[in-house]
RNA sequence: GCGCACGUGGCGGAAUGGUAGACGCGCUGGCUUCAGGUGCCAGUGUCCGCAAGGGCGUGGAGGUUCGAAUCCUCUCGUGCGCACCA
C-alpha cells in the first residue's frame, strides 16, 4: 500500500487476502457440498443441507481438457457464468448441484508423452492439478467431491461398462427403442454370431473408414473437415476399407431429430443437428435395364415423368454390366480418373462431366428407354449411389443435359420458358400415364399419389434417407479407454464379463511414434497396444476354462467419456451402480409427466454443436432405452457463450510482437518498438503472443474484480475482445462498494443503522426488481450496470445506511462472492452470504410521484413535461399544447391529431 | 451456391415500436500528490450558437407508422454453419 492514508482501501492485494481466506473457509467448511437424496453423499454438514428440500438446479459446464498451456482469460468465461447462475439459485433457495471433471485422454498429451518418454498420466495429472489452482483462485462454487477425471479408473470402468451395455444390445426398429441383446437371441432363435454380431449397436464391419496417416489413427466423420483433412492436426484424411468399430447411431437418427423439438437449445445447434443428420423424405425406385432393376432415391417421386436419363456414380456396381463394348473404354478411362481425385477436388469441379454407358433403363411410370450414365456429381455415399435426371427439376440435371444435348420435359408448369430447372412449389404438368395422372396436383399431392401407384406395383417405395453415418469408434492410440473386448482363435469379439477386471491400460515404457508422412496413402493403422504382447495375450476363464485370449488393441475416442459424464456427476462414488437410479432420477429425470429431462443449464461453446452434443444424446438415449437411467436427453437446456478474442500483432516480416509491448496511436496505426505493426483480430494464444492469464488478472485486480469485469463485458452469448485495461473500471466499482461499508483511512464500519429515506428506498426496491428480471434471463452485464448506478446513486447522496447496504452485497454475491462474503460478515452476519436469502422488492416501496413526459411534434421531440404519474389524458394535452417550445413548433398550424400515451409521451401531428 | 446470425460514439456495449447512446473504458478539465500512480469531482455523438435553442445522427436505399436502432423489401459488409445430399 503505496498511500498511508488509506491502509483499508480495496486494493488487488486487499482482494487477494480477503478471496484467499474465503476459498479456505469454503473449502474446510464444505460450503459446497450438495446432498444427495441417497448414498455416500447424502448427508451434509454444510450450510447446503438447508436448501436440500428445495428445488433441484444442475448446472454444468462444458468440462475442459487439461492442456500443458495452461488457463487464459478466455477459458473462465462459461465456468463464471455458470457459478454466477448457481450462487443465484442458492440465494432463491435451490438444491444446486456444479461440479467440474477433466476431459483428460486426448492426443495432446499422447504426443507429449511420445516426445518426452514421460507417461501420459503424469503430464495430464500435472495439468490437471495446475488447472485445479487457476480455478480454484476463481472462488467457483464446485462441489469438489464430484470432481473427476475421464482417466481415473473407476470413471474408465464404467465408460467400458457403457459400451458393454451397448455392445451387447440392439435397435428394435418396431419399438424404436434399444433392446438387450438377449432378447434378440430368443426372437431370432439363434446365438450364432455370424446373425447376432449384424445387430449389435457397436459392432465391428469392414467398411470405407477415414484413415489419417499423419495422425496414425482412423477418425470419425466428424472429425474431418470439408476439405477432407483431419479437424486436429489438419492433415489429409483418406477414404480405406478397414476393419473398425462403429456405434450404430443411425438406428437413432429420427428420435435425434424429434426430440430436438423438446429440448430448450439455441436454434443454430439445432439447425446444425439436423442438417448434419440429414433426414431426407423421398422414394426408391427401380428402373428395368438389361442387368436388373436400377434402384434410385428420389424426393422429388412427383417428378418421374420428366426423368429422361439416369446418372450412376462411377464406383456403382452395375457400371460394368450396363457398359456397351463400344463405351468400355471412355467408362473406364472416365472411371480412372474420377478414382484418382480427391474428395476435395471431386467437390471443387462443379462441371458437370459424365460418360454414356451405352445401354438404356425403362421409366416405370411411362415405359420410356432413357439413357444411362455415370458422372462424378452422383456420389456413391448417399442414396443409392444412382440417380434418375430430371432436368427441369433439378439444376445439376439441367446442366448435365444441356452440357450433353439431352431432352428436358417440364413436369411443373411454373418451369415452362425457364432457362433453368424449377424446384418450387406449383402445379404437376406432362405427367400421366393409362393408370395414373398427376396433372392439376400439387407436389405433396403428386408424391402420395405417386408413391402409392408405384407401390402397387412394386416398382418403387416411399423412404426415408440420412445423411448421418454410424459412428467410427475405435482410434490406434494408446491414450484412450482399451475396449473391454477379446478375442479367441475364431474371430468374432468376445465381451468381458463384468465380473473380470476389466482391461487397463498397460504400462509401457516407451512412446514409440506410430503415425506416418501425412500423405503415405499405402501404410496401415497400427494400433500401439499391439506391439505389447504381455499385455495382449491374456489367460481367462469366460467360462470354458483357462484359455489364451487376445485383447483388443484399439482404443476409444476421446469423446467417449464426455458422452456421459453427465450422470457421472450424480453419484460420482457409486462403485456399484453407474449412479444409483434415485440420484440420477432426482438431478437429471423429467420435471412433468412427458419431459425429456436433462442438465438445467448446459453452457459451453458452440464448437461442440454436433461432435459431443450429438454421442452425448446417443448415449444417453441408450441408456434410456436399456432402463440404466429416467432421462431421455442428457441436456434440457443449452447456452452458448462467446468467446473472448484478442488483438495480435505483426511487424514487417509477418512475426508476431508481444501485443502487451505494443502502442496505439491516435491515427489509428499501431507500433512496436517504434516500428509499426498490423493488427489482427482472433484468438489468444501463446503462438500469437497475446495471451493474458487468469493468475495475472489475479495479482493485479483480484478474482472478484476478474469475475465482474468478464461478467460485464457484453452479453454472454457474444464474442469480444479482451481490453486489459478496461478491468480498471470493475475494480472501481468494488472499492465504492467497499466504501460504503469500510473507512478506507481506519478501517472501521461506515455503515449505519437509520432508515433510508423514501426516494432511496425506492431507488433501492426498483433495482431489485430490475436486477432480478436481469439475472433470470442471464444478461450478467445489464444486471451488474444497475448495481453499479445504485452503488453510484448511495455514494452521491452520502447515504450509508444498512437498508441498502446489504440488499446491495446480496446482489452482489454471485458476481465478486468473496468481498460480498467479507462485507457480509463485517455487516454482523455470521452464517456466510452464499446461502442468504436474495433480496425481494416491495413495490409498495416504488414511489414514482412524477415522471417525464415527452412531448413529440411530428414525431420529434419537442418539449419535456414533469407530470404526476396519474394525470389524465386530458390534462396532459393540454399542458403539452400550452408548453412554449411545442408551441413554437406547432408554429400556429391546426392540429390534427393527438395521440396520448398518459403519462409518458403525448405526440402532436399537425 | 444455400442457410442462419449480426452491422449503434474513439472502444466494449444499453435501449417492451415512444427521450438513442444506460453502465464501463478512453479522452478533457479540476482536486489530491514533491512526482508518478491510485483515488475523488465535473464534462464528453456531431455541426451551428454566448445562450435559449436548432440541424444531422443506429452500414446504405426505400416502405409501413403520429412515431422505427427495433417491423417489411432491396442492397452492401462481417461472422458462423452446410455444401454436387438427388
């Protein structure tokens, strides 16, 4: 303390004392340990016990993955806000439950054990225990006895048990629910596995997978980019035929859809969802040719009449029966070259190439021979690999045929003179044949009609397409859960059973680098158990006696454990049980009769709209339907935080300067070291050497003041940049807060026990209200504003009465928790503030004798009036027309109208 | 190309169709200080004016309305998502 007049100020290191002793106070006490209603975690000693009876509120964050780089600023926004949210509900009375784990398995820490020989665990326990203290410093109001880590072996259990449960059950499409494996044994009348295995919702198949050689693993769809390269890493991902486990997600693809509709999620995500499941309503049809029926997908069935080619992918497995000798070479050299492209390639060509078969395929619907040929615009992946052409329906169509001369029939009327194809609503033209017309129908009319005539004769059927695939789970990592899964000699995987310790990790040695050049196309997935034969080959009795087995050398991915930790949270000890159905049922089952049920508040950042987001209700529906837990979608309500971005700069040479070093000007431009730089907007990262950090924030302002200041930057779903400087201002606010109770100069309470005057008590019961509206729908920022200008109107008007004191440190709690908790104490309170009552307005309190009332003129304004809040219409036109400055203005034209607003707005128009 | 957001002072941002710019940063002036910093007080959209007051102002152009940052149409720009999905 620099001044010795004011040894009592609320300076950072003040702060830092006050929010140290608090984190220990709440630590040793257990302030935030939340009750169970039944197990190891059911009673407690803290002052949480009160609110057991009360309203149930689970909070969660998306949980962070402990990274060696450590914490920046950015990272705490969500986990405040979701602090800010549980510290309110527990002022209201409610049963809060927030806890934070550790997303720990992970590349990041594989590639730093592959360089350093260290073992993963030992940097990631690192990590995490450094992640633990820049939190912790926070004064987040976890309850620390739910912490856990994705790694720890009791979580690794029951990840493994999951997908046993999984494993060893299957999709009854009829019942649109997962079923036992067991009953599928008893329907089907057999165990051969060679039926069974077909039906698992995990399951091995050797099918087109993403094989990234510069990672050395496989990788789901979701985690390649447009561009075909991997979503980590950025390296090129290529199309393989391997052998690999996949979780049969898309048996879920329409209740992914549906119960969207039954969560409260942002729409983006939504819309994201659903588009990356795809869900496409149509029809199959088969058209004759000379080597069998050419089944199609359409959704446009109502436009069959006007299809006057079919177009197959080069990779369809009838071209070489349907080529002609005289096209055999143009199809295989065509074929040659649509093979040697890349995904990426195949995309960015948008002409519309494409080669004759030479043979014809009949329309169904008017017996007509059309044309077939392949083009690399159809893709083998969706649909059927086959298309029927309709080019005046269909703009790809229409370019093809009149890149090849061929004939465009209008089936819709509104197409009729276009120079293009029409896919809008009309009215159905040209389309009839001797048993059925379309002509004069609408599309939705012509699909049924059409869809029922073609299923009466066999020739096609309504269907339903997706665009999701199922899920690629298994990775050649060895920082990953190990499958639960062996083999002996004849092949098909052989489950655990759950008696037998299930397989962890092998401890080895030595990281060996297992990926290869990014783009060596020939090299194979080599997964790093495997090279361990000590802990491959294991001796197990599974009932036939000892025997030699292999393991499964795969691992899982790393967003196995995030697509359940949820529950995990409900009964994090529960050795017997995933969580005991009584725990779960009470933090995450359905509110009322029907609801999906679900987290409260979910917040977390949008990148994770379909990754987790979508295995995380996968899973939980599995769940559901295996009756391991009452919630039907894991997440009820979801927000999206920005993020905080930041300035980087660069010099001439394109390198980035320490942003901290460099200096504005009032032109605009920006230097370093006298020399001038480019300002870039983006992220904060080490690389860009713009980084500010938590701990940095905490020595030189404090927690309290970190957590205002982020809190107030802007709305919490908005991006923005961070602005060191602009903190100042938070701080400010504390002191005069602190002001209002302590003497800066002796330290003594400045508080005092008279009643407030009327005009300040009903400032005080206005902020009330308002902070409250605020606070209920998260507008942090706009909440904290209003405190400010209370703090601001008590401190102008000397007013430093108890009254408003402690509403104002109330309200202030969930914000700066721990100069509120010292405020609060020094006010006479023993019991802590995190557990006092939230302040209730009287709006018998709200006085408002007058208000202002604007008086408009054509719609400016033109004079203010002080009138009392219940004058009449008719006194207010009359004062409003006898006010000089609307007289001026009306400038003696007559008035035409008057519109009265009584008491705030009168306009006149003349 | 398609879809969804969003454009407000020097900056971050406030404004149930009704006083545009709350709150904060910055800036200017003052007090405090040997000084720097911290703190406190006052001012701060822009133009004209000594003032009273007035003109102009929410990316741009139209429209609806007594009245538009807010609703509608078009347009420009930025961000995000999807992308030959039949």
């Amino acid at each position: 303390m620099t001044n010795p007049t004011h040894d009592f100020r609320y300076t950072s290191e003040l702060a830092g004392q006050i929010e140290m002793a608090w984190q220990d106070r709440w630590e040793t006490e257990g302030t935030f340990h939340t009750p169970n209603p039944v197990g190891d975690l059911a009673n407690v000693d803290g002052p949480a016990a009160k609110n057991a009876d009360g309203s149930k509120y689970f909070i969660m964050d998306m949980f962070p993955y402990p990274s060696g780089a450590g914490l920046h600023v950015g990272h705490p926004l969500g986990y405040i806000a979701t602090d800010v949210v549980g510290r309110y509900r527990r002022m209201l009375g409610d049963n809060v439950l927030h806890a934070l784990g550790y997303d720990a398995y992970g590349l990041p820490a594989e590639l730093h054990a592959i360089s350093t020989g260290e073992h993963p665990r030992v940097n990631t326990l690192a990590n995490i225990s450094n992640m633990r203290r820049q939190l912790r410093r926070l004064g987040l109001a976890h309850d620390d006895r739910r912490s856990f880590a994705t790694i720890d072996s009791e979580f690794v259990r029951w990840t493994q048990w999951i997908f046993l449960q999984i494993f060893n059950s299957w999709y009854d499409a009829e019942a649109k629910r997962a079923r036992p494996i067991s009953e599928l044994i008893e329907k089907l009348g057999t165990d051969d596995p060679a039926v069974i295995d077909e039906h698992r919702l995990a399951y091995l198949s050797e099918s087109p997978v993403n094989w990234c050689p510069g990672l050395g693993t496989v990788l789901a769809n979701e985690e390649v980019t447009a561009e075909g390269r991997s979503e980590r890493g950025n390296f090129p991902v290529f199309r393989r035929n391997l052998k690999q486990w996949q979780m049969r997600i898309t048996a879920y693809s329409d209740r992914l859809i549906d119960d969207l509709e039954r969560v409260d999620w942002p729409d983006a995500v939504k819309i994201m969802q659903r588009n990356w499941i795809g869900r496409s309503h149509g029809a199959e049809v088969d058209f004759a040719s000379e080597a069998g029926p050419v089944r199609v997908f359409t959704t446009r069935p109502d436009t069959l009449f006007g299809a006057t080619f079919m177009v197959l992918s080069p990779e369809h497995p009838l071209v070489e029966a349907l080529t002609s000798a005289d096209q055999a070479e143009a199809v295989a050299e065509y074929r040659r070259i649509a093979a040697a492209k890349t995904e990426l390639e195949r995309q960015e060509s948008r002409e519309k190439t494409g080669v004759r078969l030479g043979s014809t395929a009949t329309n169904p619907v008017n017996g007509e021979q059309i044309p077939i040929f392949i083009a690399d615009y159809v893709l083998m992946g969706y649909g059927t690999g086959a298309i029927m052409a309709v080019p005046s329906g269909d703009q790809r169509d229409f370019e093809f045929a009149t890149e090849h001369g061929l004939p465009i029939v209008p089936t819709m009327a509104e197409q009729v003179g276009l120079a293009e194809a029409y896919a809008g609503e009309g009215t159905i033209i040209n389309s009839s044949n001797d048993e059925v017309s379309l002509d004069g129908l609408s599309v939705d009319e012509a699909k049924s009609r059409i869809v029922a005539w073609l299923e009466s004769k066999s020739l096609g059927t309504g269907k339903t397409t997706y665009r999701l695939r199922d899920w690629l789970f298994s990775r050649q990592r060895y920082w990953g859960e190990p499958f639960p899964i062996v083999y002996d000699e004849t092949a098909p995987p052989i489950a655990l059973p759950d008696d037998l310790p299930a397989a962890e990790s092998p401890e080895v040695p030595d990281f060996p680098p297992n990926s290869f050049a990014p783009d060596d196309v020939e090299s194979n997935p080599e997964p790093p158990l495997s090279r361990n034969e000590d802990w491959v080959n294991v001796e197990l009795d599974l009932g036939d006696g000892p025997k030699m087995y292999r393991r499964e050398t795969n691992t899982m991915p790393n967003w196995a454990g995030s697509s359940w930790y949820e529950i995990r949270y409900t009964d994090p000890n529960n050795a017997e049980l995933l969580a005991d159905p009584r725990n779960e049922s009470y933090w995450l089952g359905p509110r009322s009769e029907g609801g999906a049920g679900g987290v409260d508040l979910y917040i977390g950042g949008m990148e994770h709209a379909v990754l987790h987001l979508l295995y995380a209700r996968f899973w939980h529906k599995v769940l559901f339907d295996l009756g391991h837990v009452s919630s039907e979608e894991p997440f009820q309500k979801l927000f999206n935080q920005g993020y905080i971005q930041a300035y980087a700069y660069t010099d001439e040479r394109g390198a980035y300067v320490v942003a901290d070093e460099v200096v504005a000007h009032e032109d605009g431009t920006f230097t370093h070291d006298g020399k001038p730089v480019n300002r870039e907007y983006g992220k904060m990262g080490k690389s860009l050497k713009n980084v500010v950090t938590p701990d940095e924030m905490y020595d030189s302002y404090g927690a309290d003041t970190f957590r205002v200041y982020e809190m107030s930057m802007g709305p919490l779903d908005v991006s923005r940049p961070w602005e060191t400087r602009a903190v100042i201002g938070s701080q400010r606010f504390l002191q005069r807060v602190w002001r209002l109770c302590v003497d800066e100069t002796t330290g003594e309470a400045t508080f005092t026990d008279e009643p407030l005057e009327a005009a300040t008590r009903s400032e005080l019961h206005r902020t009330i209200e308002q902070v409250r509206v605020e606070m209920e729908h998260m507008r942090f920022n706009t909440a904290i504003a209003r405190l400010i200008e209370l703090t601001n109107h008590v401190t102008k008007e000397n007013v430093s009465s108890r009254e408003v004191i402690e509403p104002l440190v109330l309200m202030l709690a969930p914000f700066a928790p721990h100069i509120a908790e010292e405020l609060w104490q020094r006010l006479g309170h023993e019991g802590g503030i995190a557990f006092a009552p939230y302040p209730v307005s009287n709006p018998d309190f709200i006085i408002q004798d007058s208000v202002t009332c604007v008086v408009q003129v054509l719609g400016k304004v033109r004079g203010r009036l002080e009138v009392s809040v219940d004058v009449s219409d008719e006194e207010l036109t009359a004062l409003a027309l006898a006010e000089p400055n609307v007289v001026k203005a009306i400038d003696g034209r007559p008035v035409r109208k008057v519109i009265v607003k009584a008491p705030k707005l009168v306009s006149i128009v003349v």
